[in-house]
C-alpha cells in the first residue's frame, strides 16, 4: 500500500507537470507496535514542451496546426501561463482538435494516427510528435431528408440546413444542422424525434452526400435535474439556461445546447451534464456538474492612442451579481483629451423571458485637440433590450436621452472676447473677406479697425461650431435598433466567418432635435493558405433629415481611420476652409453619407513562437464621406457659408472624392493588452484632408 501510494503522489506531480520528482516513503518505528509513515518528496522542476512536430501535413502547415492545440512550446513569455507544461491529458484532447479542426475543412478522413512523447533529458524537457493522416478534401455532392415518423415531412427540414451542395464538407455545418432540425421537430410535437446524419463518400470524385435521417427515438422523460458544485450561483439562473425541464421528453440536442449556454455564461470552470438512470426504464436523470470561478473584476488600465492621448480607467465590474446572473460595472476614466464616467447594469433574463434589459448612464467629456478646435460635452442616458432570434441572429432594441454641449477654448472665439468688436465681429463685408482669401494683409487698413483682423485670422472656428455654442446644451432623444448576424468562429480572433451589424436610429421622440440614421457594417474572414486570413470589410451610412429642423454639425458621420487608414480623426469629409489660404484646413464639419471598402491580409510571424502573439498585416482602404446638410447662415450675425468657388466669403469645401490608402500594420496580443501599429499611406485624398500616417492605440488591465 505504500508503494502503490508513493506512485500516486509521483503520477499527480507528473500531471501537473513535474517529472523529475522523487517520492522516497520511510518509516519510523515507535513503541507498541506502531510506526510514522514519512513521504520525503522532492518536486524537482516543471518538466516543459520544448518542441511541437507534425508528421504528415501537407494540407495546412505545423505553425497554423500549433494554433489549434492547446499544447505550446516553452518560450521566453512561457511564464505567463502554464500552457506549455506537458499534460498527456492536454495532448490527448489536442489530438481530437487536430481532427475536428481537418473534419471542419473537408478532410472527413483525417485521422491523428498517434501522439508520441519522449522526454529529452538533454532539453529538460518533452518533445511532442503527431502522426497525422490527412487523406482527401471532400465537398458535398448531395443533400437529402428521409424520415420514417409517418406524417411528418422529411424535406420541411431543408431550410434549418447549414450544409450546402457543392461548398467544402464541415462536421460542425451538419451537426448545428442536426441540432436546430431535432429542435425543431420537438416544437413541431415530436418530441422523442432523433436527426442521425449518414455520409456516403465518394472516392473518385471526392464528394459527399449527406442525409439527415429523422427517425422516433425512445421514449424517456426527465426525471429530475440534480445541479451539484454551485456554492454561490443560484439554482434558478442554471435551470433558465435548459429549453426543458423536469418531465419533458429527453431531448439530447436540447441537452447539449443548455450545456453550451452553462459555458458561455463564463461563471463555472468546468461544465458537464450527464445522465444516470431513472426510477424505471423511461426515465433518466440529468447531473449538472459544475466548478465555479471568480466572476468579479477590479482593473486599472492605462493605455495611449494617436488620437485620445494617455488615458487611464478605473472600473469594477461583476458578472454575476449577487449569484443571481446580473451584470454590474462602474468606470471612471481620465485622459489627456478624454474624461468620464459609466455605469452599467444588465439582466439578462427579463420577467424570466430570454430577454436581456440593460441600462448605461454615462458622462464623457471629450477636449479640443489637433484635430478638433472644440470640445464636446455629453450626460445620457440609455436603456436597452437585447434577444437572440437563433443561434447567428440577435436583435437589439434601445431608446437614448443625452445632453450634449459645446465648450469652446478662448484662442479660437476671441471675437466674442472684444467688446469693442462684439456687435461688427460677426458680419465682416464679402470685399474685407475676399481680400482674407485673396492673400492681402488687411491688418492696416480701415477694416482691420473694425473688423479685426486677429479675431478671423487666427484660425477662428466655423460657424456651424460657434452657432452651436451659442444654441447651448441640446437634448436628443431617440429609438433605434441594431440587427446583427455573427458566423464568426472566434470573437476575440476571428479567423472565417461573417459578422454583419444593421443599425438605425430615430431621433424626434421629443428632444430637440430630428432625424433617421441608418448604417450597416460587414467584416467577412476566410482562412488562406500557409495560415493566411483574409478580411474583407464593408461599410456605409446615410443620414436623412425629418421635417423642416436643421440638422445638427454633431449629428453628421465623422470619419478618418476608422473609414480610410492614413488620415486623421475628423480628417476627411466636408470641412471649413474660410482661412484656407493661411494654412488652416478649419473645422471637419460632417457629412450625411459615407462608404468605406477595405481589404487586409493577416498572418503570422512563422519564425516568431505562436505565444509571443505577433501578426502583421497588409492592407488597401477606399471610401469617402460627403454632403454637409449642417447650418450655413446665421441670421443673427448675417453669416451665409457656401460652398467653395473662388469668388465667395466664408466657404466649405464638401469633400466629395473618393479617398483611398495602402499599408502595413503590427498586431500584438501583448501581455499588457491588445496593440495596433499601423502606418498607411494616402493615395488620392481631398484638398483639405487632414492625414496621419502612423497610427498607435492599446491599452492594459491589471
């Protein structure tokens, strides 16, 4: 018994990746017959991965094969996880991921023949080799529905199938279908109804052809569900994920899907529901077994970026509040041009419908810059309801009520400082004017005495800017909603799948101000070759005004890198160029419309270890924002702004040209946050463009 001990206590430090260790049991002998029992251990040090190796992989190579395991190689950042101890369990589990990861892409012959370990006593350390058999690529040459429950029609099926003739042959394609066609067929009353997928390959032409068989399971009923390990999560927030309860027939999709939810709610460590038999044959009990975590957050992040300066964020936030499933968070940050604070609040199961009601109350406060001669002040308020639809497809439902005021800074408004000039600063002659534009230094002539030449010389803002100011604080209140479609295979680093976000706003639920804005982003990722990902991205808007009230210079798109890579924030798009001829580009004023088409190319630093989590990427942007429908007079001073031409006083210039870059970009999953360099270069751009070719922004939490 000793020794079968010793070797227990040597396996578990083996398992957590200590090899070298040494377990010697001794004995000490004591009066009466009896003895103390000593394990001497020495644990010796973490036994690593020193190198990963694939043996028979042509289709897809070992640097983008190491992306799917969970295994990794020690390196020098190795310290901030334990991925790289070696865990035969980790390496079994990584052989099933290299198969799926070849079933996913159309090798549904793939199979990982064998994962071999040895230790390198040189090395100190394991060098992990596997086997891997690819076979051949299939597409799918067929897709049919056969059904032997009478009455129920096989071929309605059709529409929940995600398999499509003639694209690459996907497991997880046929088993989302299989799980949304048993679904369905439960709402429809089949309840102990079973989709078993089949695959006939044809070899020569390397096809499949799937068929999804709906055929009536046994009949078995839930008997209870039994939740063990939740100390601090309530019952009922595990139950609500389950489509079905106590009593129901047992559905094995349904299962499965309540499993899903039970991980994303990302409370638990571990989450596994098994089944044990009932009181009789037709009944089964479902065990829930669950490992909590830590749901709370305190963080400190610092960061910078080009265009909000140095900022840093204080917030706490809990994802499961009170062990009742609700979110909460409270932020407070500080910047060199940005300030605010954010409260947060979400329940994610509204009336204890799949309804989540979240509310943000916000303060922010954003200061004039290089790139925006004012700053915005903005106090709001927004609830919201969010629903999936399907698994791909959510609604989201929200009204918004903010304030929004503009400061302005006294070295670009100091005709309003000049109460000698206050009454005439506002309305200077189209002849004064065109003399400002035509290059003639009016500063000793009569005009100058009246008018100012320091007022309008200095770069003193626009009109839409000053007119605002002098309108004060403006309320906007508006609904609006935002439907989006997620195929993605990884949010936080997508490598294929579709993401496509439609949103609208009405503002005119009282408030003061009116319009309808609309606006659709798409972001398609596809895997190339040699680990190479595409990413096509697609965007535009369109902002349409109600009623005869003008729109708002606040309400206009303002675009820059987020549209066209290469130029400033505000940098394109319809500007102010009154004081053009001295240099100043003026105010970016807006516009009504905008497009935007990007391409980029994503891949990883080969000779760079997988951890370091390096990428580059390469990249060409078009798009264009236009038509300013903000202010261009204002009565009370007698200003009229105008569109460019050579013989008019203050102008705008409307910015309608198509705007396009090329570049190159550093991404990096550091270990003190996310960061993106970019440096892009302008091809064709505006008159009046502001660009910025480099480009940083990152930050940390910690």
């Amino acid at each position: 018994m000793v020794q079968s001990d010793t070797l227990r206590i040597a396996e578990i430090y083996r398992r957590s990746g200590r090899y070298d260790v040494r377990v010697t049991p001794e004995i000490i002998e004591q009066p009466n017959n009896r003895v103390d029992l000593i394990f001497t251990i020495e644990e010796g040090a973490k036994t690593s991965v020193k190198s990963i190796e694939f043996i028979g992989n042509s289709a897809f190579s070992a640097s983008r094969l190491r992306d799917v395991i969970k295994t990794h190689e020690s390196n020098l950042l190795s310290f901030l996880g334990n991925n790289d101890i070696y865990d035969p369990d980790r390496v079994e589990a990584d052989r099933d991921l290299i198969r799926r990861f070849y079933l996913k892409h159309g090798y549904a012959d793939a199979q990982v023949v064998a994962a071999l370990t040895e230790y390198d006593a040189d090395k100190k350390g394991f060098l992990v080799t596997f086997k891997i058999d690819e076979g051949q690529q299939y597409r799918v040459g067929s897709v049919d529905f056969r059904s032997s429950i009478p009455n129920f029609d096989a071929s309605s099926m059709r529409s929940y199938s995600r398999v499509n003739v003639g694209s690459l042959y996907n497991v997880e394609s046929v088993e989302k279908s299989t799980e949304e066609m048993q679904i369905e067929a439960s709402r429809r009353g089949y309840a102990f109804a079973v989709v078993r997928p089949s695959g006939d390959r044809n070899f020569e032409a390397h096809t499949v052809s799937v068929v999804f068989n709906i055929d009536e399971g046994p009949r078995t009923y839930i008997e209870r569900i039994n939740i063990r390990g939740n100390t601090r999560t309530r019952d009922y927030v595990i139950r609500r994920e389950f489509d079905i309860s106590e009593g129901d027939a047992y559905n094995r999709a349904l299962v499965d899907r309540a499993e899903r939810r039970l991980k994303n709610l990302d409370y638990f460590k571990s989450v596994k529901i098994a089944t044990e038999p009932g009181s009789s044959s037709d009944r089964v009990v479902l065990i829930v077994d669950l490992e909590e975590k830590s749901t709370g957050d305190f963080s400190i992040s610092g960061g910078y970026s080009t265009t909000d300066g140095a900022l840093a964020e204080v917030s706490v936030s809990e994802r499961n509040l009170l062990g009742r499933g609700l979110y909460g968070k409270a932020s407070v940050s500080y910047g060199q041009y940005s300030r605010g604070i954010s409260l947060s609040f979400v329940e994610p199961y509204l009336l204890d419908y799949r309804l989540a009601l979240g509310m943000d109350v916000s303060w922010r406060q954003q200061l004039s810059n290089s790139y925006t001669s004012y700053g915005v002040t903005t106090l709001g308020f927004s609830p919201r309801i969010g629903l999936a639809l399907r698994e791909d497809l959510s609604l989201q439902l929200r009204y918004s009520l903010y304030q929004q005021s503009i400061t302005l800074a006294s070295v670009y408004n100091n005709c309003n400082n000049n109460a000698s000039n206050t009454s005439l600063a506002y309305n200077p002659t189209p002849a004064y004017i065109k003399s400002v534009l035509a290059g003639v230094d009016p500063t000793n002539s009569a005009a100058s005495s009246l008018y100012g030449y320091g007022c309008y010389g200095d770069g003193e803002s626009s009109l839409p800017v000053r007119k605002e100011l002098a309108n004060g604080a403006t309320w906007t209140s508006a609904l609006g909603y935002t439907l989006s479609y997620n195929t993605l295979d990884n949010t936080k680093n997508p490598t294929d799948g579709l993401l496509i976000d439609f949103r609208q706003d009405f503002a005119g639920v009282g408030g003061d101000v009116t319009y309808l804005k609309s606006a659709v982003d798409a972001k398609y990722y596809a895997s190339l070759v040699s680990d190479i990902v595409g990413v096509i991205h697609l965007q535009g808007g369109i902002l349409n005004k109600l009623g005869d009230q003008d729109l708002r210079m606040l309400d206009h798109f303002q675009m820059g890198p987020n549209l066209v890579r290469g130029f400033a924030s505000n940098g394109i798009g319809p500007r102010d160029i009154t004081y053009a001829s001295f240099g100043a580009t003026g105010d970016a004023l807006g516009g009504t419309k905008y497009w935007g088409a990007s391409v980029e190319l994503q891949m990883p630093f080969w000779f760079l270890p997988k951890e370091v989590g390096l990428k580059g990427a390469v990249y060409a942007d078009a798009g264009s924002l236009w038509d300013y429908k903000g202010p261009t007079s204002w009565s009370a001073t007698g200003e009229v702004n105008t569109k460019a031409c050579p013989t008019c006083g203050l102008q705008y210039d409307d910015g309608n040209v198509v705007r396009s870059s090329v570049g190159v970009g550093l991404i990096w999953a550091s270990p003190f946050g996310p960061l993106r360099f970019d440096y892009a270069v302008p091809i064709t751009k505006g008159k009046y463009d502001t660009v910025q070719e480099f480009r940083f922004g990152g930050g940390t939490s910690f």
